[in-house]
C-alpha cells in the first residue's frame, strides 16, 4: 500500500525540526534538523542515511551510484541486517542480509528533547517477512539525532516459540580516505576473514586498510575508534548488546563488480558494524526482547 507522505507529516512532523519527505526514489523519510544534529531516515529498510553532528560533517556515507528501490537495499548509511547475515544458511536464494533491509517499516514517533531527536520506526512480522522466515517478531529502530548518534536495533519474539538471529547494525562511515584511517580497540581480537581465508585469526595491533577486507571480529564488546587525519577527526563507536564487529572495504575489484557502488569511491568509506553473528546468533524465548545498539560520538583530531 502507497504511504501518504503528506499524511505521516501531518501526523509526525515537527515544524523546523522533523519533516517526512518523499525522498529519493518517492521512498519516504525523516529528514530531522535538531539544534545538536541534524540526520535522515528512510521508512525503507529503517534505515539511517545521514547524521550530523551541529557544526560538523556527515559521519555517515552513501554511495551516488546507490539505489534508491522498493526492492532493493540502500548502499551506505546503516543498513540493518536481520534476521539473517550474509547467504541465509539453508537457502541460497534468500536475499543476502536478510529481509528488514528490503521492507517498507512503519513510523512510529518523532520526539524532540534538549534539542536531540528520537524517531522510531517498527517493522512487525506478516505474510511477505513469513515467506523467507517462519516468526512473529517486533523490530523497532529507535534512532536519537543529537550530538552523538544513538541507534537502538529493539527485537521481541512475538510468537511462541524460540527463535535464534542474526543482526547487524552495518555502518557506513564517510572517511577522507581510507588507506589514511587506523582503526582502533580490536588490537588482539580474533577474527575470521572471507579474503584470507581464515577461519580464526588474531588481529595484530591497529587495523589499517591496504587491502579488501572483509573482517568478522569474534567475542569483542570493544568500542572502536576510526582515526581519520584526511577529516581530522576521531569517530568513536560504542556498542551495547553486541559481541561481533565487522570490517569491511571493498576495495578496487570489488568495487567495481557492485553495480550500485561507484568505481572509485571504495577509499571513501569504511563499515564498521555492530553485529551479532554466526556462533553469536541471539536466541530469544518467547516474549522477549533484546536490544542490541550503537552510539555515535565524533571529536576533533
Ligand atoms: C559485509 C560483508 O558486512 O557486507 C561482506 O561482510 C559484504 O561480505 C558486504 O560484501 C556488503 O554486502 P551487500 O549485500 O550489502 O552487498
């Protein structure tokens, strides 16, 4: 069913401060200008697509090569993975990442306090999330557009019966290059990497970025710093409920085989994304809930 954008602004919006837009592609969105930071939020997949910080730059970063489609995911900002990582296990013709990326979520509040605003956005469990995945589930997004960047990933098992997930917070950071960042807090981690091959790996000392990489960060709640001298600047991201990170550049080959990532724009990002995945599943009993979420923080170098 179309959304009546008009509608939800009429009903959500705040004037000067939140504004639902047909945005790229006619998708709807959140377009927020608080007094501490201003962002955006498409109802299409719950997803973030820009925060900043009053008086600073976009932490965040979309590709222009993105798509902006019913069907398909948003490439950049934080698209969240659920309830699957990756290929979904048992079916190869699953969408990889799961499903909540490609799904119209529904608004459910905009709030403005101090100056920081809260928008909430829900994605419940029907006929179209049941034909790739069997159960009743509530998933909010509650995102707060302040000084720092606050994204809750809020899941309850609706049903009744146990289910297990996976779930990624999958985090596009704007870099002024990438081969220039270090990567900070996972010094002495194990991981397992796709590119090499390697199934349990210890990360020796900073992560710095001179090849693809493709990096599942194994049993660590560490918060990460993304020291970036080309934007002198310092991202700190803090994780809550999370005990995998993943890193991820494409770089040169990869780049260019993804039709919705521009050739040369690998060195402008990095992901670095608050997950829960593989042996890490979450399992939830019925009618529980389980938070798992990410704050934001950007400092001067
Ligand atoms: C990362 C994965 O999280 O996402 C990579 O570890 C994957 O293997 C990347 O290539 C992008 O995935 P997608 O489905 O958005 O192209």
């Amino acid at each position: 069913m179309a959304v009546d954008v008009s509608a939800l602004n009429r009903k959500f919006g705040i004037a000067g401060v939140a504004e639902v837009v047909a945005a790229n592609g006619g998708l709807p969105a959140v377009r927020v200008r608080g007094k501490n930071g201003s962002g955006e939020i498409y109802l299409h997949g719950g997803h973030v697509t820009s925060w900043t910080p009053a008086g600073g730059r976009d932490a965040l970063w979309c590709s222009k090569k993105s798509m902006y489609e019913k069907d398909k995911p948003i490439r950049g900002g934080v698209p969240l993975c659920f309830p699957w990582f990756g290929p979904k296990a048992d079916d190869a013709s699953a969408p990889p990442h799961g499903i909540a990326r490609l799904m119209a979520w529904e608004l459910e509040s905009i709030r403005e306090q101090g100056g920081d605003v809260t928008v909430v956005v829900a994605l419940r469990s029907d006929a179209s999330t049941k034909k790739w995945w069997p159960h009743d589930f509530v998933l909010r997004h509650r995102v707060t557009y302040g000084r720092e960047l606050l994204m809750q990933m809020e899941l309850t098992n609706s049903g009744n019966a146990p289910l297990t997930v996976q779930e990624a917070q999958h985090t596009y950071f704007a870099v002024g290059d990438a081969r220039q960042i270090v990567i900070r807090g996972l010094a002495g981690v194990t991981y397992r990497s796709k590119v090499e091959n390697v199934t349990a790996a210890k990360q020796e000392g900073d992560i710095r970025i001179t090849a693809e990489t493709d990096r599942v960060y194994l049993d660590t709640q560490s918060a990460v710093i993304i020291e970036d001298p080309s934007y002198k600047r310092r991202i700190a991201i803090h994780k809550e409920n999370s005990k995998t990170t993943v890193v991820w550049n494409p770089w040169i080959a990869k780049a260019k085989a993804m039709p919705d990532f521009g050739d040369d724009e690998w060195p402008e990002m990095v992901c670095v994304e608050t997950c829960n995945v593989g042996d890490f599943a979450v399992q939830l009993k019925a009618g529980e809930t389980h938070i798992m979420g990410t704050r934001l923080k950007v400092e001067s170098l």
